[in-house]
C-alpha cells in the first residue's frame, strides 16, 4: 500500500506505534498534533488520507472535518476514545468516511484505509458509471444490474442504492440516507428499514445474512462490494 497519510493525534504513544506502522507499509507520513495544523497539512500535503482524533487540544474534530469539507474530499478516517453512537452519527454526518473506535487492531486500520483510498482513486464522485463487484448502476440512465442482470428497483430504492453507491465502502447515516430517499433526514427512520429490506430481497443471495449492503448499528449502513478473485 502507498500514499501519504496524514496522522491528526496529540497522543505521543499512539504515534509512536503508528507511525512507524504505515511506513512500513509502505505510505508517507506527516503528523499533525492539533485542529490547525491538520488543516494545514491538508492544504499543504494533499494526502490520500486523513486519520483523525477527535479530541484534540485546540478545536474539537468535529470541527476539523467540517473545515476540511469545504475545500477537500480526502477520505477521512476518525478514530477516537469516544464510543457514543451520537458522536460517531455527528462525525459522519460532517463528512467523516469512516470510524474506528480506540483501541483498534492495526490490521482493521490498514483494511480501512486500503478501502478509503481505492475508493477515492478508483472512480471519480460525478462517475457516470459505478462498477463495483457484482454490481453496475449506470446512473444517468437509472440502471441497475446485478451479475450482469439488470434489476427493476422502485425510485425510492434506486435513491437509497444510489447513495450508497456514491459512498461506497464507507457508513452512509440514517439522516442522509432518509434525505436521498425522502428528502427529509427527520422522516420515520422505519420507512428506511422497510426499503433496505427490499433492497436486499432483490439485490442479496442471502437477505437475511446481507454482504452487500450491511448494517451499521445504530448508525447507517455501508456498501460493500468485493470483486472475484
């Protein structure tokens, strides 16, 4: 794995152990202690991912990826001490890709870096086509096909695939994806239950045990697709 990781973190320990991790993975790595100087290093390093704490000495994260937002679609990982679903929910909804809770396996953190990064780098945001596994959602012509078959999906679960699929790999929240659905992120959180089940039902081998689209508890779900071989 390559790229240029930009490590936001104020604990010495952790960057001890980390740093050291992803170059021996292969990545640059550029610290950054506090809220601006993470900024900073986004503006003035590029990197292909941001790992953020949370809590930070000068400005919470929250913050932090609120500011980034506004001028960079970096892949941002959190990964913090703080536990509460109305925390992870909050960080996501700012622009966060993904979370992960401290301690972390080092091997969970490399997979979902290697994930955010493919993702930013294989298909482009506006991509006319989405490619991904089993799976093809042609989205100017509304199509979707699954093993090569093509798949009739009612407009609100085109507009739920259709969001997950522009986040692909990463939690997608409830909020945003009642927004896509019903243009309203305070509608009933059940109508959003109801049609990730029927999507599942038409897009799953097994919908009671889903590989595609996965829950993520109390937060949203993800897309996940692996391609053979």
């Amino acid at each position: 794995m390559q790229g240029h990781v930009l490590l936001v973190d104020d604990e010495p320990a952790l960057i001890t152990v980390l740093q050291p991790v992803l170059k021996a993975a292969g990545c640059t790595v550029t610290v950054a202690t506090d809220g601006n100087a993470a900024i900073s290093g986004v503006i003035a390093h590029d990197p292909d991912v941001v790992l953020l704490d949370l809590g930070l000495p000068d400005m919470d994260g929250k913050e932090v990826i609120r500011v980034i937002r506004e001028s960079s679609q970096v892949p941002i990982i959190v990964i913090s001490a703080r536990h509460q679903e109305a925390e992870k929910i909050a960080a996501l909804d700012e622009g966060a890709d993904d979370y992960v809770n401290k301690p972390f396996e080092i091997g969970e953190l490399m997979a979902r870096i290697r994930v955010a990064v493919r993702r930013a780098t294989s298909q482009p945001a506006n991509a006319a086509i989405f490619e991904g596994g089993p799976l093809r959602i042609d989205f100017a012509k509304r199509e979707v096909e699954l093993m090569g078959e093509p798949i009739k999906l009612s407009p609100k679960e085109y507009m739920l695939l259709h969001a997950l699929a522009r986040n692909v790999g990463q939690v997608v929240t409830h909020k945003r994806l009642l927004a896509a659905g019903w243009g309203n992120s305070t509608a009933d959180l059940q109508y959003l239950r109801v049609y990730m089940g029927l999507l599942r039902q038409k897009l799953e081998e097994n919908p009671s045990e889903p590989e595609l689209i996965v829950t993520e508890p109390g937060l949203g779900y993800r897309l996940i697709v692996r391609d053979a071989g």
